[in-house]
C-alpha cells in the first residue's frame, strides 16, 4: 500500500509544483493530511462539502483537486468550514490541490486535454510565466463553424462570442477562467480562444479587436487534469481511482 | 436646448454620483465632454467602439453607460482607444458614466427595476455601503419553480442553482456581478438572489450554505436603469432617446 | 446541557471581545466548534498539542485559550498543525481564544488579577487602547524591596531591573510582553511596572529614564484570567472546569 | 510620404526608449495617435493647450515633446483636457513624448548639447540608472567665473550659487529638475552642476558640502533634445520640421 | 532668566502647533535642546552649518527656523550632519523649528504678513487643512501691473507669469513652495497668486486655465513669520533676538 | 595615532559590513563621528546612557556597540537622547554599530565564538542570508545533560527547554534574539539550539516538534564579538581597548 507521501512527492514533481508561482492565496500541493496511507484515489474540480462527502462515501482517502480550499481559507474552524474539514477528517481522506501546474502541463494539462479532445497537437505555449506556460495553442484548418459545431458537441453550455475572422487559422487554450487571457491574445496575433468564462466587459475588448471566445465553462474545462493524473497516479501505485463529480453549472 | 452641463448637473443629483463609493478606477459622471449642447440622449450598458459608433450614427450627443471608460483606461490615446474616442469626437458626442448610483437608485436604479420587473416592491436595503445600498430585497410569496419561470420569460440565458429552499419567502436583486452578493446574502439571512453572473467558485459557496441563485446575464440585468434615466432627462429637458443596444452574451 | 453556542456568547459580552482591536492575525472568539454540547471547560494559556492533548484526556469539550492558533495560522493541514487540529476534532474539543479582552478586564482581566494577587484595587487605567484599557495601575505604599520580595513569593522566575525609585508611588501592571508598555509607563508618569518578559533593548531604556520592571514570565503572568472566566463560566453554566498547564518556562 | 509608425518606430530605437525606467506615471512614446501618415514635425518642451494650438496652427502632424501629458494624466476628457486633447485630434496632430531617454542620449540627449554648447566633449556618465545614465560630465579648465559668464550670455535667466571651487576641475550637466543630481554630485566628487532648478532646502547642501550650482531654467536647458531628435527624423524622412517656442520662465 | 521648557511652551501654543498636519518627515517643536536656559534668541529661514555657525558666532542659544533638520534627518551624526551638530551643541544652541503652523497663522504668519507688506487685509483662508488653513487670500483693487511693480519693490527675484486678468479682484497667498497651491486657486476661483517657487510643469496649467502667478522666491517669502515670531517671544520674556540672514536666492 | 577613518574601514571590510542586509532601521558603520583620531578602544553590547558615561569617564574614544543607536532613532536630540548624545560629544567618542555582521563572523562573531567556549569547532552555516550565515552549527558527541552542564558553568541565567532528544548529535548557534530561529532549526534537521532569549509562544513549537533549546540571555551571548573585534583592532593600531559592562540582566 503506498504512502501518502510517496504520491505527493510523485505528483508535485510530474506536475513541476514548485515551478509555477500562483494566485495569492493559492497553496498547491498537499493541504490536508491523512493517517499516511493511500487505497483509493479520488478527482475532483473544487473543495466543498458536497465533493468531500461524495468522495469519503465512495472510499477515496486521497482526493485530487483543481480548485483547493484557498478560495476560502480556513480561517476559523467553525461554521461550513468545520463541517467540510471534519468531513475529511472522519473519512481520513487526504486533500491535494494543484492549480495552474495542473493547467499548463504539456500532456495531462487541462489545456493540452481541451486541445487534443479537438484532435488537435498544440505546438505554441500560450500565457507563458516564468514558471512554464499555462495555456497552449494549436494550427486549425478548418471554419470557426466547425469549431463551433465540435465544441456544442462536447459541452452543454457554449457561449459564443463571434467578432473575429471565420476561418480562424489558429486556436488559443486557457480553461476556466479566461479573463488574463484576453490581452495575450492579442500579444500572440491569435483571433480565437477556447476558455471556461469571462466578465462581461471582455466583449467590447472582443469586438474592438476582432476576436472569437468560446466559453465552454469553467467547470466544464476543468475535469480534464485531474483525471489524467488521477488516472495516471492509480496505474504507477496500483490503486483504484474516481471521478466525483458535482452539479457545477459555472 | 439644453446645455450638457444641465444634463450632467440634474443626472448626477438625480443619481447622488457622490454618495457612492464605487470601484477603483471607476469615474462617475462626465468622461468625455461635447460642443455644449445636447439634442438627443443614448443609453448603453457599455463603453466600446461598437455602441459609439451606433450612437454616433443615431445622433446621439449625449451618452449614457452604466460601464464608463475605466474598465481599460483610455492611458494612452492610441490604437483601439484611439479609434473610440475618435469616433465620440468627430460625433461631437458626451460620455456620462454612472455605475453603482444607479444600480442602488430605489426608483430607477437596476435592482429597484428588477424587482418591478416581477412585480416586486422591494422593502429592505441589499449590500449596503456607506454612501447607500447597492442592492435590495422583497417578500416573495410563489415558489422557487414560479420564480424560474417568470425569469426565464424575460432573460434568454437564465442559470438557475437551486440548492435554497424550494419556497423561498424573500428575493435579493443584485444586477451585474453577483461575487460581493454571495457572503452578503447569508449576512442578511436570504436565501435567494437574482444576479447577473459569478465566478465559478460560488457554486460550492451556495451549496454549502443552501443558497439558491439565479444567472440571468450581466449585460441583460443591467439595460434598465440606463433607459430609466435617459428616459427622464429627455421628458425633462424635451429631448427624444434612444437605447443603443449591442449584443454582449456575457 | 448547555450548548456551545451559549458559553461562547456569553463568554464573549462578559469579555466585551468585540470593542478590542487585537494584534494583526489575531482572531478572539471561537477558533473551532465541536458538535454543539459542552460537557466539561477547560482553560490553558496556550494552543499546542500537549495542551490539547491533555485537555482531550481530561475530558474537556471546550478548551479556553490565551493564545489561539492565530500564532502559527493552520494554512495547511498537515504536519503538526495536522496532529494538533485532529486531536481537537478527535476528541470533540472546542476551541477559544481570548486575548487582549482578557488581559484588560477589570474584574477577571490577568492585570486586574495579577494587582489583586498583591493585595491592591486598581484605580487607573494603563495602556488605553479604543476599545477599553489593556493595564492597570494601583497606589503603592510599600518599598520596592517589599515589592520584589511578594512577587518572588508568587513567581518561580523574577528578573528585577531597579533603576528607578526604591519607593514607588504606584505600580502598573501588563501581563504577557511588555514591550509595548516601557513608552507608555514614562508617558504615564510611572516608574514601576509588573510585566511578564521584555526585549533586550528596553534595559537601556529602563536605566536611561529610572524606571523598575519586574518580570514574572510570560506564561506565569497569564494564568489567572483563563481561570478566572472558566470558573465563571461554569458556575453559571453548573459545569466542571480544570486547569490544564504545561511547563513553559518562558 | 512616411507613416507614423515609421517616425515612431525610428525614434524610439534611436532614443533607446524602452531601456529607461522613467518617472511613475510618465509614458514615452506615442500618445496619441493620428490618421497614420506624418507630413510636418514640431518639436516643443511641454504639453498644453498653447504648444498644441501653435503646432496644428503651423501644419504640424507629429509633435515631438519632452514632457508628455503625464504631469495630469487626462482621466477624464473634460474642461481643458478635452480642449486640449480635441486641438490635437482636430489637427489630426500625433503627439510623440520621450522624457530621460532624451535627456541622457550621448549625442542628441539634452545633457550632451549643454555641454556642446559650451564647448565641451562629455566623457564620463553621471546619474546612471539600469537603463543608461540621465546626465553627463566634462572636464574644465577655465575659471568658475568663465563658466559663468559663458553661461549668462546663453540664457536669460541664470542663478548662480558658488559655494565651491573657484576653478571647477569638472562640469556636471543634469538638464532640467537638478533634485535628484545634488547626492550623486557628492558621490561622483563633482564640485559644480549646470541644472534647471532646484528646490530651495539644496541651498543649504550645496553651501555645507561646497558645490557650485548654475541654474538656468529648466524649461530652457530641455529645448535642445527635441529639435535635435526632430532635425534628425526630418532629415530621414525628409519632412519639413519647426521648433513651437512658448514663454515658459521656468 | 526664562528656561527653555517656558518658550518652546509658548510657542508651540501661539502657533497652535499640534493643530496641523504637517510634511512627512516634517517634525515642528523642539528638535535639539541646549542646557536649558535661553539668553538669545535668533531667528533662520533654514537649518545648516552656516546659519548655526552664524546664529552661535551672535549668542544665539535658541534658534527658530522655518525649515528644521528634517529636510536631511539625521540619521548618522557623521560628515556635515556631524559637523552641524556639533555646532549647535558646543555653542549650546537649541533648535526650534516651526513650519506650516508659522506659514497659516493670521497674525505671525508668512502669508498674513505677505499680505499684509501689500497693504492687504486677508479676509479668507486658502489652502484648508484640518488643523487650519496654511495660506490666505484678499481682495485687490489695484491693476496686475500695480501688483508687480509692489512686489518688484520688495523681492529682489519675481518671475511673473501673466496668463490671467489684467485686474485681478483677489489674491491668494502661498509662501515658499506654490506647487500645491495651483489646483486650490482653480477651486477657489482666484486668478492671480503670490508664491515662491514653482515647479516647470505649473506653467502650461496656468496658461491653459488664465492664471497669473508671482514667484517672489521660497526663501525670500519665508522670512517674515521667524522674525515675528522672534520679536513676540524676546518682548515676551525680555530677550534680546536677530535674525540670522543667509544668501539663499532660491 | 591612528585616525577614525582607518578603523571604521578597517572593522568595515573585517566583517564584511556592506554584505549582509540587516534589520529595518538599523545601520551599521560609524553612527557618530569624533574629531577624526582615536586613543583607545571600547567595546560595549549596547547603546545607552550608562555605556556610553562609563566609555567617557574610561577615555574611550571609539565605543565598538552590537546594537547601534537604531533601536531608538534620534529623531529629536532632545530629553534622554540629547543628553546620550551630548556624552559622546563632549567625551570625543565616536560611536560605531556592528550587528548582524559580527554576529555571523566566522572568526570573531558572536555565534562562532559561543561555540568555541563549548570547544567544538562549527562546520555548516546556519540562518543563511544573502549576504552570509548569521549563525552556525556544531557536530556535539556529549549528552544534552552535558551540554546544560557546560552552559550553566558559563552563563548565570540559562534557561532550558527539553523537549528534544537527550543525545544531539548537532548544535546550531545564534546568540541574541532566537526567534528567527525556530523555523530555520527544522529546516536544517538540528534539534538543538543555544540562544539568548525567546518570545513566549516558540515553547510550544518545541514542544511539538521535539526541539531542545538552551535561553542563555540575549546580553550575554553577544559580549564575545564586540570583544574579540576591539582587541583585534587594538593589536593592529597598536591602542589599548576595555570592555564597557552594564548590568543588563536580558
């Protein structure tokens, strides 16, 4: 049976942890501890007491996620925040979270994901910091309708934002939120970006500039990684793994 | 005629521009000034070469946005800002600004006119900051299905997350970004909110807490109080308006 | 049985802990829950994994601290900070925490306690923050000699700095650090000062102005207010209470 | 006809623009723009509605200043910033800003002409920032009072303050505000400085450390640069050029 | 013979010391003490080695000066902050110094007394802080030319700026530095200012907004309230006082 | 006679002065200056009144101090700052600060020689800054009963926290002030500490982590640097030196 610690030191240096420098607050890498020991692997996109229960009652005792609980530090054990910590804490399952390193990796990333379920090979970084480059781009060759057709495919809730040429020869990647990427676009001579969301006043940028986003969701874009090291972490330690999912429509 | 510092002068008392503590970079009132003289009023929800164009074309001299220039500040007089400002100065056409005044007015502010919108009459202050509220709240007395379903009457892409109560007995209205809604909410002991849009992160935040929130678009939820106001400064000043729309899906 | 939320109410208006503004990082109040029943208070000065630990096998569910855990912030759970938090939630051990409200209370404050200790009522307030007075002070009609020799029978460690007059007129007293009260004293026209533990630098400042300052420990200095609102605690709530103390020699 | 990304282009490169860490708040380079082609150049110390007036009034489409539009940076475009921005955009005249990359340029910096003009050859930095030195020194070898006298019949208004050697072995140049030169004077063992101004307190510096100090106007000693940069461009792109004089005393 | 404490006492009540906010870095009230008693009094403009070395070859031990050490805190008593000291406390010299309470003051005041040179009775502030105004202002029923051949009678320096009315109803009054002065005259609806120096940018503000500005040098307009000053406390207690006058032409 | 500038540049380079970056406020180097010669050396832990009086009276005229004047700037030469400053003044005795430097010296260095009293011979730095180790670390092969044994034999007041294990086979040293310690002691996996004094809450951070930490006094372990430097330079000048005591028990 593996050890907490020998999974943790596995996916911090698959993922070049210490590389990336995150948002303030953020904190990857292991965030809540367990007895050390490891039987089952869970995946999920954010900490809360729904994904926490789902994961305790499907046995996970080491759960992966994108979104760590930095969004609302744990400040005062007390309240929501007691609940979604004792949870864990009952069900002895570890807490892993892994941020922009999960965004940015070239092959279990979930931006190297969003452009391969295209078939397509991203072959240009894009949003690169000094860490490595959180998003990627690809050649296209077909018509944005087409890209538009393959995305409705794949996920239920795509927002259109149409203002740029019609047949894109390059597609930018930056799942969940797209807001930083805008200007990059830009910078990088790309008129098309797939992402999770924007703030509303990114159209007018959009439209000034003669550019297509297509919003696919935030969630939606983000349960591509940490399945893939989910997946990949089972197979090297020889554990079973799982998806818990949540209801998140943003 | 009227001057444009007449208009200027009665929208910003009308509105209590200085009470309001807004954004920072925000700008309230004139942003960009014309001739003079005013002869006919626009409405939009935001700044961008797209609606100044359409206001121009409509001969607007006077427009009224609930997003001013400060979202990207106009630094540099070059490129796209070049462009847009150019076209506000060849149309001889004044830019008025006016955010959180007019989504807190109790009579033409954006909250006030969504909760008329469903028949509301709000009776207690929402996201209160010291110069006034923001938001507000009203007694509901249908259930959470009814309150789905007359939202999604009026606004095209409603989001609905209904982790609240199923009969809710009160509704805040919170136009735009719902983020600084979210904490204020359970401050305030509602359990259901009308919003624009929020990030990603609120959804485990409401489900945790039992909250039910509804998306109806940032730009949909904020068309009101733009038209409420231009429409009382031409009845008062006996000019004609019009409402410059574009179509922001955000 | 009383329910947590009562004892920390209560605790918290006896204790005015609203009105103080503590040190940064510093979080009075309850720091973490239990399941909402308390069947036995506790109180130590400190957090850390011995006192929690014997407060858990003492059979405290409500541990009242001096310093919560704002000294070394949970960021992370794992590590120590792992052990300490689990031993809590093991043993369905509340936590709260109360500082400079406690130090200043002029009835069960340490200050108020440490001059009662000698026999004096305070009759001034010292160190007068917005929110109330941190330290007393109270007439002295003895030596300093009578004064050093009480403290050395009270307190296993006394270091006396005597550079000021051998028969002072009132003594001020700050339990914990009394860094901050050396400018205060001279402000205050006061030459002798009980305190718990000083920095260097202040015996240059003590000697340069004349002024005596005895030290009786940090933790020493602040063992009685804990005590004090814990058994005051459960007499009103008719509960048992123990002091749980460790070995800090400082 | 050359474009204005051509001159812009040129001058920038030839100025080393980017390699200077300016003042907070200034921007070199373009700042407004025109409808894209250059048929005059100006070249004026300051921005303001006169200089502007006077150079659409001479044809001029390019306005080369040395003190942009940063000093009060047109938030908003109203009162004299919207008559002075509109005076460029009517004239269809670009504005073009290079502040310490044209001070210190070695061969049409301003610093570079002060000593020119007096016959010197610069052989040594002073003020050097990351990006490249602000000013320049030259050996002397005259008289204190043939510094002067050579100063005096090249500017109206010279203020001397001589509290150093009577025979300067070396000549400090720092073109306009001389504040931030007065420290590396004692640093770099330089007894005499040609500047603009000073503020009063250098006085008493300049008479305790012993430093001769000619000040000669500021907004005289920045005249140089501009036309020198805009003989330059002209003579590239063969354009006509014209210096826009204003009264500026100071 | 009066002691020290008693006219520092007096003088910091007179000026109302503790009422303004003064520069930061700034510290008005004693800055060095000297044994205690007073036999001189003197009176500076600025601190330096050459008005101490003045003020001590004269008798003085207790120097008032407008501009204190902090200007250049010394913060190593080494080199000319050594040298300057080691004047002040061989020559048991006390250093007063006193700067924005002495520039407002309605009787003493460098403004008050500005006004005053010119006939003038000031009849409102100018420049409001919290803690007083610092300048003042009065009506002129004179021509500008009237007003320039006045203060060309007084200042051996005016550098005139003549962007505004030819008949100026009403001046206000800055002495020394003007800088903060040119958007306050905007708001008070005055045109026409009497100052010391100004910074270059100022020019084209007052050009492009119709303002006339007299600059009668820092120093030059800062030498009235020290004087006052002066003679109020030697009256007072009966002491001889001089003023101690340097060569500053800023 | 050996001037004032060859010492201070001679103990400058022997520490290594410019590389290390010290606490804010403090500067180290020459903080008051003498007439430019020096006849005999002193060495004291502190600034102060009473050193400084002692020096004088023992015709020191160079008073080496680990902690400058910095602990309490001298803002204003007035009340007890004025007269510590007047004693250096009128004894001719400058005043140099040496702290972190000479705390981290390999050879003559507080936490080098602290070790030498105990025979061993440091091998790893330890509390590495940019600029060097600020203290170091020691092989030991006693029992940690030996290590008390030897300590109290040395030092009056040792206090011993004993929580690690009873056999170290490392000792890491930094004299003064050991809370930045702490943390460093767990990053390099020593478990054993000798210092001077401690800030109440790290008694639990030993405790948790199993850390043994001997308190010697803050005072007392920073007499060796000042020491050895004075009686190197003295031997090098060919000067007689003294230790200036003071009774500092902290």
């Amino acid at each position: 049976m593996p050890s907490l610690d020998e999974l943790v030191a596995y996916a911090n240096q698959r993922t070049r942890l210490d590389a990336y420098q995150d948002a303030p607050g953020a904190r990857n890498g292991l965030q809540v501890a367990n007895n050390g020991a490891v039987t089952k692997i869970g995946a999920a996109v954010d900490s809360g007491l729904v994904p926490f229960q789902r994961a305790v009652a499907a046995g996970v005792d080491f759960l992966i996620v994108h979104h760590g609980m930095y969004w609302d530090m744990p400040q005062l054990l007390t309240g929501p925040v007691y609940t979604r910590v004792k949870t864990l804490f009952d069900g002895n399952c570890a807490l892993y979270s892994n941020h922009l390193p999960l965004d940015g990796h070239p092959e279990i990333g979930n931006n190297a994901l969003l452009a391969k379920q295209l078939g397509l090979t991203p072959d240009r970084p894009f949003m690169e910091t000094e860490g490595g480059a959180v998003g990627c781009s690809a050649p296209w060759s077909g018509s944005r309708d087409d890209l538009k057709t393959q995305l409705e495919a794949q996920y239920d809730r795509v927002v259109p934002i149409t203002c740029g040429s019609t047949t894109p020869s390059r597609i930018a990647f930056c799942s969940g939120s797209g807001n930083s990427a805008m200007k990059e676009l830009v910078k990088a001579g790309i008129d098309t970006l797939v992402t999770g969301e924007l703030r509303e006043e990114w159209f007018n940028f959009a439209q000034e500039r003669g550019l297509n986003v297509f919003l696919c969701g935030h969630y939606a874009t983000e349960v591509h990684a940490v399945q893939a090291l989910a997946a990949e972490l089972a197979a090297k330690f020889d554990l079973p793994w799982e998806f818990i999912r949540t209801e998140n429509p943003l």
